[in-house]
C-alpha cells in the first residue's frame, strides 16, 4: 500500500502555488486583476498562491489558463544513493 504523508502534500501545494505566484508576477498581475480574470474570488487566488485549503482542480485550471499556462505533473526526482554518498561525502 502506497502512503503519502501530509508533509509531502503540504510540500507540494507550497510549491504549486509559490509557481503560480511567480507566473502571475512575470505577467504583471495583481491577485485582484487575476481574480477578475478568472472569476474567482481574491481571498481564493490568496489560498491558492499559498498552497492552503482544499481548492478544486477546476480553479487550479482556470487560473492556469488566466495565465496563459499549463498544468503539468512530473515525476519527483530524486537523488540516487551515489548522490546522496557525494552529498555526505561517504
């Protein structure tokens, strides 16, 4: 069975909106002008760019989209044992 911590899931939703964050920056976008775009709410954009709460994925995709972007999900990359080995030099 496959488990997957909170710290993981947290992690993650950190980092997705930090992204959108950056994107949303890069276009020259306040969070109220991305509201507007997108019809959602301001305090939700908020949420969103700090990765909390439970947002549906049909947000995730409409603010991409306000954005001109894409979602995409990749694989975690993670360093193998010799990496970890030159990392603590053992």
């Amino acid at each position: 069975m496959f488990d997957i911590s909170n710290m993981d899931t947290d992690t993650l939703m950190r980092d997705l909106g930090q992204q959108l964050r950056l994107l949303r920056k890069r276009r020259g976008l306040t969070q109220a002008a991305l509201a507007t775009r997108t019809g959602m709410p301001r305090p939700k954009i908020v949420q969103m760019e700090q990765g909390r709460g439970s947002i549906a994925f049909e947000s995730y995709a409409r603010l991409a989209a306000a954005l001109d972007a894409t979602l995409k999900v990749d694989v975690a990359q993670r360093p193998t044992l010799e990496e970890l080995g030159d990392i603590y030099g053992e």
